[in-house]
C-alpha cells in the first residue's frame, strides 16, 4: 500500500517535538553549568584530582598538538614567503608566522584538535561511567557526582587548554623558523626582530590566552554534558562522543569570529 504524505500538522508535530528536544537540551546543560560553578570551592580544595586531570587531559593530546603545530608552522611560514615576496617584505616573514599563530591558528586548531582528542575521551568515560551505574552508585552513597567526577575534569579542561595554545603557537613558530630561515634563506635577524617587534603582549598574546581559556571551558562543558546526558548504553555512548566533535568544532568556529569581532573592535 502506499505510505501517506506527512500532512502540515504532521510536520509541525515533528518540528515542535524538535524545538522542544532542543529547549531540553539547553536547558540540561545550563543546569550542569550552574551545578560546576556552585561545587567550584570544593573542586579546588582537591588540587591532586585537579592535577590528574590536566595530565590526562594534557599529556596525552600533547603529541597531537606538537606535530600538527610543527606542519601548520611550516606550511605557514612557506606560504607566507611566497606571498610576502611579491611585495619585496620577506624579512616580515616572522611576524606573519607569528600573528598567525598568536591571534588565530594557536587557539582555534589547538581548540579542534582538543575537542577530537580530550573532548571525546571525556564523553566517553562519562558515559561509560552512566552505562556502568557508577555515577548512580556514587549518589546512593552521598556522593555528589558533579562535585567528585565531573568538576575535576573541568578545571582540568579548562587550564589544559591554554597551556597546549601556547605550545602550539610555540612549535609554531619553531617551524616556520626552520622553512624560512634554515631552508629558504632569510636573514635571521630580521625574522625575529621584526616578531619581536610587531607582536604586541597586550593585544596579541593577551588576546590568544583568553580565546584558548574560552575555547577550553566551551569544548569541556560540552564533552562533560554530552556524556552525562546520553542514554546509558553503546550506542547512546557512541552517539555522544559524536555530537561531542560537532557541537565542539561548532561552538569554536562560531566562538572565534564572536571574540575576534570583539577583540578588534568590529562588533
């Protein structure tokens, strides 16, 4: 038999159902938010939780990050001679790598590479958490999961973040150092004083940690709520470590122009 077209009440029932599917989910993770920032004095009396964290977090996307600045400097500094020697301003080659990476790719790739990298694991463990009853056990004998599981893996998050930008933005450099001046041939001298010079600490390297701080409490709220929120089995789990990337990768893009608009002075 033939199926029925979807009627217009069919399609407003779906697109309510939608809306309201999405209210739900805005409204879950604004109560997560809450429930961190209430349980923040006691996270921080646990600077050992706090510290496991930021290792797992940190160490174990730090190679990630070291290799794909390493290229991303390289492939920077070998585009940026190419252009620059069109107008005869090669020596301008450091301060191009370096604004680069300061202002935009440190904080924005770093951030991608952290939702793909930590923000999964996160989901992950949270949810596996879930689907193992561990967090319901954990409330049947007092114990707040938010304030024992969730909370330390947020400030681990969050100061994780910055600390692997500035790596990043580090080796970075160190590669387009390494195409400009040792392959290419331009006066060292001039690569670093002219990076020196033009990088501003207030209005770069100030403005690059705060989007990297952003962009780490965004991407780790989202990893946590995901986990925390999804339906306790395989696929659920598998599903949330999904929307955790997209979300994510979403929210930094859209994140970025916000801040940048801001920082300069265009909004």
């Amino acid at each position: 038999m033939p199926t029925r077209a979807p009627s217009l009440l069919d399609r407003l029932d779906r697109l309510g159902a939608g809306v309201l599917r999405v209210l739900a989910g805005l409204g879950g993770f604004m109560r997560l938010v809450f429930a961190l920032f209430a349980h923040l004095p006691t996270i921080l009396r646990r600077p050992s939780l706090v510290a496991s964290q930021v290792h797992f977090l940190g160490n174990h996307s730090l190679a990630i990050i070291l290799v794909s600045g390493l290229f991303v400097g390289l492939v920077l500094g070998l585009q940026g001679f190419y252009t620059l020697r069109r107008y005869g301003s090669e020596e301008a080659l450091g301060l191009l790598v370096a604004l680069s990476l300061v202002r935009e790719l440190g904080p924005v790739v770093t951030a991608l590479l952290f939702a793909g990298r930590a923000g999964t694991a996160l989901t992950a463990e949270i949810g596996l958490m879930k689907a193992g009853e561990q967090l319901s056990a954990l409330e049947a004998m007092a114990v707040d999961p938010v304030s024992r599981i969730l909370g330390p893996r947020f400030v681990g998050g969050v100061i994780a973040m910055p600390l692997l930008a500035a790596l990043f933005s580090a080796v970075g450099v160190l590669g387009g150092w390494l195409v400009g001046v040792v392959l290419i041939g331009v006066d060292p001298g001039a690569f670093w004083s002219q990076m020196t010079g033009g990088v501003s600490f207030s209005g770069d390297i100030v403005n690059g940690v705060l989007k990297s701080v952003v962009f780490g409490f965004t991407v780790t709220l989202v990893a946590l709520y995901m986990g925390y929120a999804c339906r306790p089995t395989p696929e659920g789990v598998s599903r949330a470590t999904t929307r955790t990337v997209v979300v994510g990768s979403l929210a930094i893009l859209g994140l970025d122009f916000i801040l940048t608009a801001l920082m300069f002075g265009a909004l």
